[in-house]
C-alpha cells in the first residue's frame, strides 16, 4: 500500500520594513509552509527478502534521478519493512566480525553500497530506507545522519517511553549500553 502524507517546508521572502535609523528599508524574512509529498510504502508487518527490497530501492532512486534531470518534482519516499533473517556488510565493514564461517552463513549475507558495519535484520525488527534528495532539506551529510538519529530517540520516547541518545563520535541511538538503532547511508 502506498499512502501519501503531507509535511512542511519552508522558504524565505524578503520583505521590506523602516529601521529605527533610517528611512531605508531593510529586507525582513517570513515563512511560508510549501507542502511536500512523502511517499511511503508501508509494508512493516511484512517480512520483505533484502534483496527484493534491496532491488526497490535502486529503481526508486533511478526514478528520482530522471524526475531530477527533467526539472520535476522529487518527492520523499520512506519504505518500511522487516526482513527475513539476514545480515549485510557496509562498505566498511569486514567478515570478521562474522561468528561463523562465511561459506557456512546461517542467513543470507549482502554487502551493500551503504557505509556502516555489519549488521542483522530479522522479523520483528522494522527497517525503514528513507529516500530523499538532499537539495530539498539541507545539503550536509552530519546534519543528515543527526536528524535521522533525532528521529530515532523521539519516536522511541514519545511512543515507547524510551529514554534513548547518542554516543559522542558514534553513528546510531542507544539506551544505556544497548544499541537500539543502526543507520548506515549511501549518497
């Protein structure tokens, strides 16, 4: 199911007012609420193989590319799922953080485009893959990482009374000494 949800942007107008030293106008600023679409392909109870998924998203993001080429709207798109049991290697990452034999996985394993370390999905674990053009919030990839972090600890504490945070130099939200998110991008 793909449901469409409305969220806020915002631009700024320069306006004109008297200062209080001068008859000159001076440029103010408002701002104004766009709305935005958020595509969001909403299949969280459903347990999605990685590679199908894996495979959604690269057709998605040569959707965005073509619309961005032809000077079209961009829209966000959020998936969310979970995976059948398996694990996937960031560009980092390497086999030795396996506990087991590589030629012998007990799940599928991928190694994929993202940044990160290793890291196992499974039922019960909801995975969401935002896709976005960066052009459209803020060009800054720690800005980036942050706010979906942000995100993270404010769902968690909003909706599961979750007191989570970061860990200063570390990518992810934690409580205590547990990790309870992993996020690893590809730009």
């Amino acid at each position: 199911m793909i449901l469409a949800a409305t969220t806020c942007s915002f631009v700024s107008i320069p306006l004109k007012w008297p200062t209080k030293s001068s008859h000159r106008s001076r440029p103010a600023k408002i701002l104004l609420s766009l709305k935005r679409t958020c595509e969001c392909l909403d299949l969280h109870k459903e347990l999605v193989p990685y590679g199908v998924a894996w495979n959604w998203q690269k057709g998605i993001v040569r959707e965005k590319r073509a619309l961005i080429e032809r000077n079209e709207g961009c829209p966000d798109t959020l998936l969310v799922l979970q995976h059948c049991p398996v694990y996937t290697l960031g560009t980092g990452s390497s086999v030795e953080y396996f506990n087991f034999d590589l030629k012998d996985a007990p799940f599928d394993v991928y190694r994929t485009e993202r940044g990160g370390e290793v890291t196992y999905h499974g039922p019960g674990q909801l995975v969401m893959y935002p896709i976005l053009n960066l052009r459209n919030h803020k060009m800054d990839l720690h800005w980036y990482l942050r706010a979906l972090e942000e995100v993270v600890i404010r769902v968690l504490d909003s909706t599961f009374s979750i007191k989570a945070s970061r860990v200063e130099g570390l990518t992810g939200v934690w409580a205590g000494d547990q990790k309870l998110a992993a996020i690893g991008i590809k730009v």
